[in-house]
C-alpha cells in the first residue's frame, strides 16, 4: 500500500475546505434549528462540479471514484458541516452506482449528466416501517401491467424526498413466499415522487434537521417497464452496488465529524483555565482526545482500503461493513469526548459540539446498526451460524 501524499487528494481537500470556509458552523447551527436544506450550500458544490465528483466523464462528471468522494464527503463534515452538509450531496454519489453499472443506456443517459450538474436530486427507498434492515421481507410490490409496473406499499427514513424529483425504489416482483432464495423475486425501479399516487411525511427526530428524512408511502404508482433497473428479481444484487459505497461514505462522514469534535476540544482544553491550569494539562482531559485522534486515524485506514477495493471492482463488502464499524464507533468516541471535555458548556449550542455529538450517534444506526454489521462479519466472514 502506497502512504505517499497524493496530489489529487490533496486538491480535493484544499477545493472543498475552500468552499465550506464560506459555510461556518453557525450556518450549520442555524439551519438545523430551522429545518431548513442548505440550498446555497448544495449550489456551491453543484457550481463547482463536486455533486458529481464520481459520475463518469461520458455524462459529464468527474469521473473519480467513491475513494475521491469519501475524501470529499471527509472534509465537508470536517468542517463542521458534520452530517447536514454530507446528507445534502451524498445520494447524488452512491446512489446512482446501481444506475451506472446496471440500468439502460437510455436510462443512463436521462439520469446521470443531471445528477453531474446537481440539477436532479434522487433519494434511495429501502428501509420500511417493518422490514428494517431485513431488506427481503421488505412489503413493497411491484406487479406488471403491460408495459408498466403498478406499485404499493411504504418506505420509511428516505432522505430529502420533498426535494426529490426521483427515487431509486426497492421492491418485490415476486412474493418471498414463491422464491426460492429469500434474495430473489426483488427488483430495482428509478420511480417518480411528483405524483398524486406518492405521499410524503417528514419525520420528527433528534438531528440532523437541516435534511429531512421522510415516510414515504405508493398507492398505486404506475412506472413504466423501462425504469426498471437491469433484469426483474435481481435487484438484491444491484443494490448491493449502492450499499457497500454508502457505507463507505458514510465511514468518511463519521471520521470528518470526529475530526471537528476533537478540533474543537483541543481548542477548548488549551483555552480554557481552572484551578490555574489549562484543563488540556490534565492527563483526565489529554489522553481521551489522545486516544480519540488515533482511533479516528486507524479507522481511516480501513476506508481507504475499501475505497480502493471497490474502485479496482475487487470484493469489498468485509472491508466496507468494517469501516463502517470502525469510523461510527471512532467519530461518536471522539464526539463524546468533546462533549465531556466541555463541560457543562459542551451541552450549550454556541460551542457546537453537541450537534456533532447527535449527528455523530446516528452514524452508529445508519444506514445499518453496528449489530448488525457484527453480524455479518461474523457469519460472512467468520463462516460462524447465523444469529437469526
């Protein structure tokens, strides 16, 4: 494995602290308490060709990989951004892999070059209301009609659908009961959400308020024949293209989050003074943010790793599910820290570190729980039973 700086990576660094120096954390503060999507902020990035960092160049993107887009996504939450500004942008990256690699060239063609430019947000439906992260006892039916599928059913957690002129829906074109392997009979649909026959409803919740996450429910929605994704049945297999790049994205988000938790907590230590001493010169305040600063290196390690892996198409779901793992648990470490390193002062909003403390616990929830991801290492990896 090459250390070597790389230049590239460098300038994406420098281009995106640039922009985001424009975007201080009272923006950030200011539009979570709002509920507000960070428009300007999203026209930025569109404006500079970032939105579509890792489309490819025929659709007139910049044809980089996840591994360019983790180190994008890294400095945007770095910055103090944290989950806002990534949630605002990041769809429009892993989202559209299953497209790219599967969907028609005429599908292709309509989608991507407006993703490239921002101009068209999608969202990703899987989860729902019962199914969870049992992606195939997901509800949701597709059922032909010609030259059209007729779809029903709910979807819970979609990110941003208000905004949304598409989603990349996941549904079944066969019930589990007539499949043979509990991954087949699912398809994959690039489906519209104006339309009478969609209804969308925000979601209260603890963070990340500047981007709304939906129930999403299909009544009857007709989709035609040719926004399905690749072949019917096999969209298990397709989103797997988009869920092993989100994961890793969503590692980077982690580390750039615990990166301004503990930027701001040194601060902090070396500012503050009680009992006649900076609070930092004590080995109670110094060795957690020791300790966070090289949990959140290591785990940057192992995204780069995946990153690499599946920009070279090799196998990656271990290396993916691990940083996932690794970064939520080091972001939220260091976050926590941050807190604890405060004070009292750490739970007041103008310190800002209690908004990376809720933004960092959700990364250990989603877009799958570290349970789950102990899971799998442990039966995919490990070749030990299955615990359900």
């Amino acid at each position: 494995m090459d250390f070597a700086a790389n230049p590239d990576h460098e300038s994406i660094r420098e281009g995106i602290r640039r922009i985001c120096a424009d975007f201080p954390d009272e923006y950030w503060a200011e539009k979570d308490a709002a509920h507000e999507f960070p428009w300007d902020f999203y026209a930025a990035l569109a404006e500079g060709g970032w939105v579509g960092i890792a489309t490819p160049e025929e659709f007139g993107g910049g044809g980089m990989g996840i591994t360019e887009a983790s180190i994008m996504l890294e400095e945007i939450a770095a910055s103090g951004a944290a989950m806002n500004g990534c949630s605002a942008v990041h769809l429009s990256v892993f989202g559209m892999e299953p497209v790219r690699r599967h969907g028609s060239a005429e599908l292709a063609g309509e989608v991507l070059p407006r993703v490239a430019t921002g101009d068209l947000h999608v969202a990703f439906g899987v989860t729902e209301p019962d199914a969870g992260t049992d992606t195939t006892s997901i509800r949701t039916r597709a059922v032909r009609d010609g030259d059209e599928y007729v779809i029903d059913g709910a979807k819970v957690w979609t990110t941003k659908a208000p905004y949304c002129e598409m989603c990349l829906l996941l549904v079944r074109t066969t019930p589990l009961d007539e499949v043979e392997h509990r991954t087949d009979g699912i398809s994959l649909f690039l489906v519209d959400l104006d339309d009478p026959a969609v209804d969308i409803t925000p979601i209260p919740k603890v963070g990340r308020n500047a981007v709304v996450s939906c129930e999403v429910r299909y009544d009857g929605l007709r989709v035609p024949a040719s926004r399905r994704i690749g072949a019917e049945g096999e969209g298990f297999r397709y989103i797997l293209d988009g869920l092993n790049p989100e994961r890793i994205l969503i590692a980077a988000e982690a580390i750039g989050i615990g990166r301004a938790a503990l930027r701001r907590a040194t601060e902090y230590a070396r500012d503050r003074v009680v009992f006649d001493r900076p609070i930092g010169q004590n080995q109670g305040i110094a060795f957690p943010l020791a300790e966070a600063h090289m949990k959140l290196s290591a785990a940057e390690l192992v995204v780069r790793q995946a990153g690499w892996l599946y920009d070279n198409g090799e196998p990656c779901a271990e290396e993916a599910n691990t940083a996932k793992y690794l970064a939520a648990e080091a972001g939220f470490f260091a976050a926590d820290r941050a807190m604890q390193t405060h004070g009292g002062f750490g739970y007041a909003s103008e310190y800002h570190v209690e908004r990376y403390w809720r933004e960092a616990r959700l990364m250990e929830i989603a877009p799958v729980s570290q349970e789950m991801v102990l899971n799998f290492i442990s039966n995919k990896v490990l070749g030990l039973p299955k615990s359900y």
